[in-house]
C-alpha cells in the first residue's frame, strides 16, 4: 500500500536478535494458532502458523482478515549454529482498494538482505546482515523462548528495507484466558517514538497469547488467541 503501511508483528511482533542472538534456540515445531483480530477499529479473525518446508526449512505465516482489509506476512527460514535465520519473506495487504505487496530475500551466502515489489527505492536494500538478525514475524518467536527463560529481550530485526533495534521489557504478570482457562502471563512492552507493542507470553505456548500494538496512544491491532494447535 503506498499511502497507508502494515503494522508489523514484532510480538516479540512481539518485541517480536539479540543483537547477536547469544542464546540457543528451542526445537522449532509446528503449530497453528487462532486468533480474533481487532484492526484499526475493525473486527476480523487472525491466525499463525509455523509449518515444516523442503531441505529442512520452515514456514511461519501469519493472516489477518477482515470486512474492509487483508494483511498477510510469510517468513521460510532455518535453523543455524542454534538460530533461526530468516531466508525469505512476503509482506502484501489489502485495505479497501489499496493493494500492496513486498518480498525479501536474504542471502546468507553474500551477507545482505534486499526486496521487490511494491518497495522504494531508499529501501529495496541491499543491506548488510548480522549473525542473529531476524524478521518481524521471527522476532515472535524470539520472543516468546527468551521471555519465558529469563532472557534478554533484544534484537535487531531487518525488515522492509531497514533495521531496528527491538528491546522489550517485562511489564508484569497478568492473567488471561486461552481456550476458556485462565493462564498466568509475563507481559512485556516495546516502545518505539509514538509506537508501542505489548504482547503477553504464557509458559508452553509457541506464540504469544495477545499482541496489542498502539500508535499515538491508541490501539491499532489487538491479537488474542482463541485456540493453539
């Protein structure tokens, strides 16, 4: 979309690596997470799933769809020396009659990242990669393993033609329901400028079990799962 942008689900989206993600990453496993979905004051569904590839890759995609807007981010990625490494990514979104679509490579042969498609210039890269760099869809899962060890939660996320530095705070425990039971949750915040991701993290659980982003101090999405399979 050129004249409107799509959130990003750093729940790791949230908070979604550590600039050089010391710690090793749990066993990737599948799952598929539901979740209702609350956009820019519109209601619609959501889901994530992480699903086994070809050559021993995984694909992480998250959906979400309403009356008036369809978002859609997918990420492949690997495991390496104890770290998930984003390969490729897509990024399209639908609001009204805007249409955007974006796609990322990264070579890790050649060190650097670029991307197509509906993308400026200033941004279609290429840019330099770190060992632990990570996507925005990634970081959630960077998040949720670090959150429930104890970790630091800080990543540098390349993404869109840019890199962030992501640092989440525990905020406090908070509880919340999944699947109609009441489960104990860290919650954590992200602040960047007028931005601000908070996303809530129960033990167990593959992807956090609520993401909120606010912008200007209003709520922009709010992600709450319903089921996780």
């Amino acid at each position: 979309m050129t004249t409107h942008r799509s959130p990003k689900f750093r729940l790791a989206a949230l908070a979604v690596a550590l600039a050089a993600v010391s710690a090793p990453a749990l066993a990737v496993k599948p799952f598929s997470a539901d979740y209702s979905a609350s956009y820019m004051g519109m209601q619609g569904a959501g889901r994530m799933t992480v699903a086994q590839a070809d050559g021993g890759r995984w694909k992480y995609e998250l959906s979400i769809t309403s009356p008036l807007a369809e978002l859609r981010q997918t990420t492949t990625f690997d495991e390496a020396g104890g770290k998930l490494r984003p390969l490729s990514g897509s990024d399209s979104s639908k609001v009204l009659t805007k249409k955007k679509s974006i796609a990322a490579t990264y070579d890790w042969s050649r060190g650097e990242a670029t991307w197509t498609g509906d993308v400026k210039a200033d941004r279609a890269g290429p840019i330099k990669l770190q060992s632990g760099d990570l996507d925005a869809l990634l970081v959630n899962l960077a998040l949720v393993r670090d959150a429930g060890a104890g970790k630091p939660m800080t990543y540098r996320m390349v993404e869109s033609g840019r890199v962030k530095e992501l640092t989440y705070s525990v905020v406090g425990k908070e509880a919340i329901t999944v699947g109609g039971k009441s489960q104990q949750a860290t919650k954590v915040s992200s602040k960047n400028g007028d931005k601000e991701t908070i996303a809530w993290v129960v033990p167990n659980l593959p992807v956090p079990v609520r993401i909120l982003q606010r912008e200007n101090g209003s709520d922009a999405i709010d992600l709450r799962v319903q089921a996780v399979r």
